[in-house]
C-alpha cells in the first residue's frame, strides 16, 4: 500500500462551524475508544520514569481542544505523576480548552525558545507532514523540549484502511467520513518512522505498536545516561 498525500478537509477548516465541531467531536471518540488516549499515556509515562521524575512539562502540537493531553494528565495523576500541558495549534478557533494554556502557533517553527518543556508531543499530526517536514518538526521538537519528543500516529496498512471505512456510521462530520481514510493513506509504516527520524537531531529512537495500528514514538534529545 504506498502512501498518497491525499489534503484534509479539516487542515483548511473546510466546512462549517458546525461541521468542524462535529469532526473535533469525531477525533476525540476515535482517540477515546481506539488507543489514541492510551498510546500517549503509556509513552509519557514511560518517559517519566525513565527520567525519574513525578512533574514533567509537556507542549501539545496540533492540539485542537487539548482533550488527549487533558485525559492523559488525569490518568497519570492517579499514579502520582503531575503533567503541566501547554497547547499550541495552528488555528486559534481549535482551541476550545478552558483555563488551559494555549498558544496559536506553526509546529514548524515553535514559538518557544529552547529546552522551554520536557517534553513536545503530537496526537495524529505527523502523518500529514511530507518527510522532510517530519524531519524538520522532530528537530523543532528536539530544540524546544530538555527531554524527548513524543509522537503517536497512525501506522499504515490495507487492514487499518478496512476498519476505517468498516467504521464510517460511527463518524458524525463529512468532514471525519473524508479524513478518516484519507488519514490511513498518508500514514507512514514504522520502518519509514525509524528511516526518516535517523535524519533528525534525536539521540536515539524508540518506537513500538499499540492497538489498532496506532505506533507510538519517542525520540529522546540525549543519549542514556547523557545531561
């Protein structure tokens, strides 16, 4: 299956408001019900305890209304780890989060000067950067955060396309009905993960699968035992 960049309608806010809302509201059952939730909070827990650490600073690109970040704090309170989020996302409309810390800003060149977070995550972003974007927002990453990059994204494959369109009476929005699978289809398989972030400024890699062709990444700025 080859990936195809296929535009989607919701990186041009290409409906209505309501439409949006709907398609907003698409997502976070999707991230609630098919690992995209889980896949984050086992990444960020594992960074926390690999650093040691019960508090850790986090920037959400791409963040829309900040809902993946917010359940994965909750969750993480609970084993007493404290997650301070900032949100940024490119369209200042998306960000319908409360008190919460937002900032209407480009993934591709962050407004924050370096080592501003522990961490920098993303939730199905990457998958709509070309290679060389992905390149240049892990660095991007890498320059703001003091620890690791975190990305979880889709994984691309015949099987996950089926379930997408397998799913299509659960989506509320057109807008989710034509993301969706396009999604899927510009998705990158682990392998071209590993190959393009080889390209980037991380100190090592790690990359594992979770349910339903999620992948779950972290690039980490330093290597082992490095200050």
């Amino acid at each position: 299956m080859k990936r195809t960049a296929i535009p989607e309608l919701l990186d041009s806010d290409a409906g209505t408001p309501s439409e949006i809302d709907a398609s907003l509201s698409d997502l976070n059952r999707i991230n609630r019900w098919f690992g995209g939730i889980a896949t984050t909070q086992s990444l960020v827990g594992h960074v926390a305890r690999e650093l040691g650490s019960k508090s850790l600073s986090m920037l959400e690109v791409a963040a829309g209304a900040g809902t993946v970040p917010a359940a994965v704090a909750t969750a993480l309170a609970g084993s007493g780890i404290q997650i301070e989020v900032t949100l940024l996302d490119r369209a200042a409309s998306h960000l319908k989060n409360g008190n919460r810390r937002a900032v209407a800003g480009d993934a591709l060149a962050l407004p924050f000067s370096d080592r501003s977070f522990d961490l920098v995550s993303s939730t199905l972003f990457v998958h709509h950067l070309t290679p060389d974007e992905v390149v240049r927002f892990a660095n991007e990453g890498l320059r703001v955060c003091r620890a690791a990059v975190v990305v979880n994204d889709l994984v691309r494959h015949p099987t996950h396309l089926g379930l997408v369109y397998a799913g299509m009476p659960l989506y509320r929005s057109r807008i989710t009905r034509h993301d969706a699978p396009a999604s899927v289809w510009q998705a990158y398989t682990v392998k071209e993960m590993e190959d393009m972030l080889r390209k980037s400024n991380a100190a090592r890699v790690e990359i594992t699968r979770h349910l339903l062709f999620r992948m779950g990444v972290i690039a980490w700025k330093s290597a082992p035992g490095a200050k």
